[in-house]
C-alpha cells in the first residue's frame, strides 16, 4: 500500500502506509472534496474487498437494528456505560455524544476536538469518557447523572416556585399548599417553612447575601422574609392585580423585580415598609380621614363610634364622645383641631380632636348622614344625607347657612373648594354638583354615566374624581366639567376616592376590597392594596405615600406606596422577565415581543426580532451579552448589545423555562415535554470565530408533572426544578467541555482503555508509542512501549496488571504496566492489527485487522504462549473491533469494514450470529454489559442498538 500525505489537506502530518488512515481518508470523503489525494489505488481494493464480501458473506438474519441519530459523521467508536442505561459514540464531526439506551435520543453532545474523534473509553465508574483524537489529544469528559440527583418531597400540592441561594447552601421553594420551604442542599431536610400566604406562591427570589427571601404569590402578592428565622420582614405589597409571572432580586442586592399578567414590570426596594391594620371596631368602619399634618387617622363606625388612631403605628389615640346611632361620616378641619362626624340619627356633630369632646351637634337633617366636610377658613360644615339633601352650617352657632337642592339620590361624596366659596357633592343620581355654599345655588352639573360611589378633589380644587358603580374613576376638570380620563381595572364599585396632597397620585377602592394607587402622569397603576371587606374610605397622608383606607373588615389599614418604577413592558402581559449579572438590563417576554429595558429608569433599549409568535420565556446571561427567548416554536438567541439574531432553533416540545449558567456556558431549557435541555450558546464575538451549537448538549427527563420553576446554582453544575408532580428534584449539569486535557502524543490517537479501577488510563498513538496515565493526576506516568510502527489498539487485563497493543507492526503485544516491560509478543499476523481484546478470565487475548484477498482471520492466543491458538475465517472486510464478552469467554464479537458483525463461539470457531448493516463500513461494537445487546458505529453517521439472540448470548 501506498502512504497518505494529508500535511496540506488536513494538517495532520505524514499518516503513513495503513489501512487505518486510508479508511479514515475514505470516511471523510464528504469533507475533504476540495483535497487531491492520490489514493486511487487504495479506493479500488476498499472497493474489491466490499464486492468480495458481497459475493461470500453468507445471508444473515435481520435482527431489526435501531438507530442512534445526532452526529453529522461518520460514527467511528460506541460503547455501553458500564451500569447499561448510557451510550456514548465517537465520530468524526469531531464530537462525542450520550445517547439514552432506552429512548434512543441524544442527551449530550461534548464538543472540543478539534479533529477527528477516533476512540473512547468508558470509566469503570461510569462517570467520566476518555477521548482520543487525530488533534494527538486525550480529552476527559465528566458524565453527571442524567436522572435526579435527589428528588425531595413536602408541599401538599404542585411545586410552584425553586431558587438556591447565591452561597449553595439552600433551596427554597414554594407551591400551592401556599407554603414556602427552605431545605440544606446537603441533605434535602426542611429547616423552616415560610407561611402567612393566603394564595399560592409562584415565585421565589433568595437576597445574594443570604439575609431575605423574596416571595410572590398567585393574587399578586409580594413579600420579605429573614432566610435566618423565617420571620416577615416588612408587610405584604399588592405588587400585581392577579398572579406574579416573574420575581428577581437584584444581584447586587439594591431592588426586587416583579412582572404579571398586567403587562407591567415594577421595580421595588430592597427592604419593604411595614403594614399597619389597627383593630378596635366591632363594627364596619364606614368612612376614614387623615390630619393635615399626617400624624392621626379618624375613623368611623357602624358600632355608633368615632375613634382617632397615631398613623406611625397605628395605635389608639381616644374614641370620640359617642353617638346614639352608627356614625356614617367623618372629616378633619384643615387645622386638624376638629373632626366633623356625620350619624345615621341624620345629625352632624363637630369635635374636639385633643380631647374627643362634642362642641356641637347641628340640626337634623331629612335623613341619614351620608357625608361630611369642613371648610377651609374654618367657619363652614357641609353634611349630605341619603335624601339628597346638602346643608351648609355655620360653625359658630350651627345654624343654616344655605341648603342645596337638586340631587335625587343619595350623596356619596362632600367636599369644599380651596376657598371655601363652592361646595362640590356627588350623588347616586349619577351626578356632581357644584353649589354656591353662601346661598346654596347650583353653579354646575356634572353627569356621569353611572352612579357616583365616591368622591374627591384635587387640593387645589382644580379637578375632581368620582367612583362610579360601572367600576370606573373619572376625574372631570371642575371648572368646566370636561370628562379629563377614565381609569378602569377594578372588579367592584368604586367607593372610595383621593388625590395625594401633592395632586399627582389617586387612590381609588372598591367594594370588592381592594385598592389601586395610580399616577395620575401615566395613569398606570402603582401598586395594588387589599383588605377581606369592601372599601369605604381611603386617604392620603401628607408625604403623599402612606394611605389609611379601611372598610367592612372593622380595621383601619395603614400601608405605603414603595413602588420605585413602573415599566409597562407589553400591552397584554408580562410571560416572563430576566435580570442581567450587573442588575443593569431587563429583558421581558410577552405576546408584544421579547424587548430589553434599562432597569435603572425602566427606559426602553431595544425589541429582538425573530420570534413570529411573541415571547413565552425569556433569559439574560449574567455578562448581560447575550439574550435568549422562545415561542411555543422557536428557540432564539441574539447578541444582547446590538440585537443581531445568532442562533434559530425549532422546538418540538414548547419551552416554558430559560436559565444561563452563571458562566454563560450553558443555556438550560424546560419544555412542556417534561424534559430539561441544555444548549452550549457561543458568546458574541467569540475568538477564534464559532457558531453557537445547535444541538442539544444534555437532555434530562424525571418529572412526572409539568415542570414550573428552573433555577441554577453559582457553582454552574446545580441545577433545580419545582413540578406539579409534587416534588423538587436536584440535578448536575453537564460541563461545557472537556475536564482534562492529556497532551504528548506526537500523532493521533487510535486507542484508549481503563484499568478496571479506573485510576490508569492506557493510550494507542500513531507516533508508535503506548502511554501509561494517571487518572487523579492526570499526569503520564511512563511511556510502556516505543515501538517501530503505529499502534491502533490496547486493552488492560482484567486484573490491571498487564496492557496488550496492536498496530502497524502486525503483532501483539503484552507489557507490565509497573515496569513497563514487554513481556510477550503474539505473532500470527501478516498485516496491521486494528483490534485487541482480553477475554473476562484474563486467559485468552484476540486481536484482527487487515487481510488480503478475501481472507480477514481473527486471531486467539493463550496468555502464555506467543503462538496463535486459534484463526477463524469469516470475515471478508477489514476487521476494526474485536470484543469477548463481558462474562463469557468463549464468545468473541467482531465487525468488519463490509458492515457485517458476527458473534463467534471461540471453542469451535463457528459462528452463532451474524447481522450485516445496510450502510457498511462498521467502525466499531461493543458488548452491552447483559451481553443483550451490542453497539455498532457506522459511516451514515449513526450508531445501531442490534439485539442479541438468546442462542448467540
């Protein structure tokens, strides 16, 4: 035969006169059509030798071989896992991946060689790959288990929500028992549980320092807790008006991200304010005020009382002398000396705020009071009641002023203009009047489309809003009664309404208990408060944060406004969000697109294109440059700092979960499929120039349920989900690349083994040398044997004590691996040996390779004895793999370069099964550790599974 000179085509350098580099040539041939190598003569006898084998391999049984699809070449090596579940394969696209034996699917592929993969052994251990390639390298793979790690029970209902915390020492989830657990990574054990929560927790969001817990729940509920005692830190905060899609703590600690099913992304402190709910009535509070100077609150009662509260901590100040009926009404002066009250005896009384004394009771009017205001300049008292009726009183002598008339329903709502001279109502007729509190004369009607729940005016008196039973606040400038906006979303009429001191904020409730704050710039809503009873007053202190609303529930509640920003990222619905590592870049998914905000400010930067369907999930990476998302199609990842599209990938199985590694190395995705995926995504720009991979790098699967929540540790290896199935389950995540690097070999290697405890690692070179490794150094130890051609093949013995290596120079040989002397050498062969094999009793060793003419023997040794013991014929192709069973030794299997694979009984040479693949040349077999099975790679770029009938087992 003729050498092969690829320096200029491959550089590889001189691969010399071998069948082995001529089939390795041939293989790639669909790669190297731009190469002019001379090798006509050697593709005319490959090409006898497959004619041959057609002519005299007898016909064979077919046996149904199953497909393993993923690589894009030639499959060269394939090997079982030791514990069966596992098959990994060898090719020449320079990778190697995991198959799943039982599914057939690709799990993991591992990239690094830069050239051919030509061998691969297996760990005893199962948990690390060894590679060798024509790059003259051996690569070190880790293969984490691709099931649960540990799998944790618990909640009493679906797992909604898993974080880890930024130190690994604890998980944290949350489910629909709406309990939040927090467990040790180590054991898995329960320390504490979060409760409090009324609805289910769907989020939750460790501080990196370890001091909070960020929760969110299914009614839009977001809270804090100390990860320390579980204790709460701070109040509840409406963050959302129905389930919470997203939840972040900022890395660097300084602000908590939510999204919801509004469209909105809000941003909010690191620490949450205190709530306040005073307790006191035994009755349903019917009306609330706050004092000018912000420090009492007033309430009043069904339960005939008027009661003053110190709005910093909600205690008991005094309760007002008391009324012979409920009091329906209640306003301080604006000096906050007095407070007005109105009964359901139908009369106004005006007290003492220092001393809770009555100063005056007024007149009755025709019925019940329904509302109440004093003046500005202190003089006047406005009371409305269920009749229609408004009443001006003269504060001095409490007689009538002037009586207003006109309202045909109940007043709902009472107020002064700043100047005392107007006085403005609102009625169930569906009206806002305005009178003339001198004489009482209209000065203007203002109809609104629905009955008038509440009312409020603007301090400054230039506008006024009113609840209307449809639901909606309107708020009408008041000097000409012009309709100036709606603002809707509430589930109930609306009976509360006020404008922040400062005139820039509304608070609205409704009968259906809660709260919205809106900012009356953006007309977006705030942030969302609730009580368990309808609303019937609210208030806004003076540092136009606090409010004091109450209602049915008999208390009076204090909370604050802690909103920092409201970006209103989607017109619909916010699916999901990210946080970059630098706490700089928002990215948002929802039916508007996947877009990228400015997390400081909530200004827009940029929309990603490429997702026809909007965005169902979306990621960030920590280095904040690169973005991925997904449809219910479509995989997509781009460049985050100008928004170029990298990578396009189609799903089967919809993603509904994303997560970068903290590295960035790895994207890990959960599908509806139940299954968990992890893509190695190439960073921008990345040097040298690489495409991200499209295929899959692990696949995982071990839930029962719809998987709901993915997070992944700092070490970039952890993993953790949360299923409706109940359970949160750890996992490892495979490495992005190899683990070790062993470097040395002057040519390619063809052949790898372990010793059977895994701690020596026997490699084959084209460089003519056996190397002897260590596996917990990852050291070599010593080069066992130089010898005057290339060595293809090497196995160890069964006990470790010996390797036996084959090659160019047609023997066999037996070498001490303690003192790397060459103990024996098995002659027999004419031609090159591509394949050696120790039998299991470690009394036989087989070797074959190449032949002449039609004759491709297989050769047998006894340990002791350099002569051949045994030849069987059979094979008409170049013979690349001999393997013994993994526990019987009198059978041998073997494939040959024509496709055929035959299972021999070694006692009588004879033949006990014999399978041919549709699209030879076969690489490689290997047994399956039951003897079951075997595994064969072939040139169509896929590995076969061929069962093994029980007469040939």
């Amino acid at each position: 035969m003729v050498g092969l000179d690829l320096t200029n085509c491959l550089g590889l350098g001189e691969i010399g006169p071998s069948q082995f580099a001529i089939v390795v040539a041939s293989a790639l041939a669909r790669k190297l059509k731009a190469c002019q190598m001379n090798i006509t003569r050697n593709v005319r006898w490959v090409s006898a030798a497959v004619f041959v084998s057609a002519l005299f391999t007898p016909a064979v049984p077919a046996q149904q071989p199953m497909p393993l699809e993923g690589h894009s070449d030639p499959v060269y090596d394939a090997v079982f896992t030791p514990d069966g579940k596992w098959v990994i394969t060898a090719s020449f696209d320079k990778t190697l991946r995991l198959f799943d034996r039982q599914s057939r699917q690709s799990v993991r592929t591992m990239s690094g060689h830069t050239a051919l993969v030509l061998s691969i052994a297996v760990h005893p251990d199962g948990d690390r790959i060894a590679s060798g390639g024509m790059d003259n390298t051996i690569k070190i793979w880790d293969v984490p288990n691709n099931s649960p790690t540990t799998s944790f029970g618990g909640h009493q209902g679906a797992v909604r929500s898993v974080a880890i915390t930024r130190d690994g020492q604890w998980i944290i989830s949350g489910g629909s028992d709406k309990a939040v657990q927090i467990r040790a990574t180590t054991d898995g054990k329960t320390v504490r549980t979060l409760a409090g929560h009324l609805t289910p927790v769907v989020g939750v969001a460790p501080r990196g320092d370890n001091l909070q817990v960020a929760t969110a729940t299914e009614a839009g509920r977001l809270r804090l807790f100390a990860l320390a005692d579980g204790k709460p830190v701070g109040g509840a905060v409406g963050a959302h008006p129905g389930p919470i899609t997203g939840l972040v703590f900022a890395p660097n600690n300084s602000f908590i991200l939510t999204s919801g099913t509004d469209g909105v992304v809000r941003k909010w402190p690191s620490t949450l304010p205190a709530t306040l709910a005073a307790v006191g009535h035994t009755g349903a509070i019917t009306a609330v005020d706050v004092s000018a100077n912000g420090t009492t609150i007033a309430t009043a009662s069904g339960d005939k009382t008027a009661r003053l509260w110190q709005r910093s901590d909600g205690k008991p100040i005094r309760q007002l002398e008391p009324h012979p009926a409920g009091v329906t009404a209640i306003a301080f002066s604006p000096n906050s000396s007095q407070l007005a009250t109105g009964a359901a005896d139908q009369i106004a009384r005006l007290f003492q705020v220092s001393t809770g004394k009555l100063l005056k009771a007024f007149p009755a009017q025709a019925g019940p009071i329904t509302a109440v205001a004093l003046s500005a300049n202190g003089q006047l008292l406005a009371a409305g009641d269920r009749t229609g009726s408004v009443v001006v009183y003269k504060i001095s002598d409490a007689s009538v002023q002037a009586k207003a008339t006109g309202h045909t329903g109940a007043i709902s709502g009472i107020a002064f203009t700043p100047n005392s001279a107007q006085v403005v109502t609102s009625s169930r007729d569906k009206t806002v009047r305005v009178f003339a509190s001198s004489d009482g004369k209209p000065v203007k009607t203002i109809s609104s489309p629905a009955e008038a729940m509440s009312l409020g005016l603007a301090v400054n008196g230039v506008q006024v809003a009113v609840g209307g039973s449809d639901k909606v606040v309107r708020i009408y400038t008041l000097a000409d009664g012009k309709l100036v906006k709606s603002l809707a979303g509430h589930q109930g009429p609306v009976t509360a309404v006020a404008f922040s001191r400062d005139n820039n904020r509304l608070v609205s409730g409704a009968g259906d208990g809660r709260l919205r704050a809106w900012d009356l710039k953006t007309d977006r809503v705030l942030q969302y408060f609730q009580t368990t009873g309808a609303i019937t007053g609210a208030r806004f202190s003076n540092d136009n944060r606090t409010i004091a609303f109450a209602g049915t529930d008999k208390a009076v509640h204090v909370e604050s406004i802690s909103v920092q920003a409201v970006v209103a990222a989607d017109d619909m619905e916010v699916i999901s969000m990210g946080l970059s590592g630098n706490s700089a870049v928002l990215v948002t998914a929802g039916p508007g697109g996947v877009k990228s905000w400015n997390a400081s400010n909530g200004q827009p930067v940029r929309t990603f294109v490429g997702l026809p369907g909007g965005g169902q999930v979306v990621t960030i990476n920590a280095a904040s440059n690169q973005v991925a998302a997904a449809d219910v199609k479509t995989l997509c990842v781009w460049n985050a700092a100008n928004g170029e599209l990298q990578l396009k990938i189609p799903t089967d199985s919809p993603f509904t979960r994303l997560a970068y590694t903290g590295d960035g190395k790895k994207l890990v995705t959960v599908a509806r499929d139940k299954s968990i995926r992890s893509f190695d995504p190439t960073p921008p720009n990345p040097k040298p120039p690489a495409a991200p991979s499209r295929d899959v790098a692990q696949l995982l699967s071990g839930h029962t349920g719809d998987i709901h929540s993915l997070a992944l540790g700092v070490d970039n290896t952890t993993m953790v989900t949360a299923s409706a199935d109940g359970t949160v389950k750890t996992w490892k995540v495979a490495a992005t690349g190899f683990s070790q690097n062993y470097a040395g070999h002057g040519g390619y290697v063809a052949g790898l083994a372990f010793n059977p405890d895994g701690t020596r690692l026997v490699s084959a070179s084209s460089d003519k040398t056996v190397r002897l490794w260590d596996t917990t150094t990852n050291k070599v130890i010593r080069t066992l044997s130089t010898q005057p051609s290339q060595v293809y093949a090497v196995a160890f013995s069964p006990d470790g004590k010996f390797v036996i290596s084959g090659g160019a120079d047609k023997t066999v040989r037996l070498i001490d691996i303690q003192t790397g002397v060459e103990v024996r050498k098995y002659t027999g062969p004419t031609q090159s040996i591509y394949s050696v094999a120790f039998s299991p009793d470690g009394k036989s060793i087989a070797g074959a390779g190449v032949g002449l003419g039609g004759k491709r023997p297989v050769f047998l040794w006894q340990i002791d004895n350099p002569k051949p013991s045994k030849q069987i014929d059979g094979h008409a192709g170049d013979i690349y793999r001999v393997r013994f069973h993994p526990t019987k030794a009198n059978r041998l299997l073997t494939a040959d370069y024509t496709g055929v694979i035959h299972i021999w009984d070694t006692g009588s040479a004879k033949s006990l099964f014999t399978t041919r693949l549709a699209n030879p040349p076969v690489y490689s077999a290997a047994y399956s550790k039951d003897g079951k099975q075997i595994v064969a790679g072939a040139r169509d770029d896929r590995a076969y599974l061929i069962p093994v009938p029980a007469a040939a087992q």
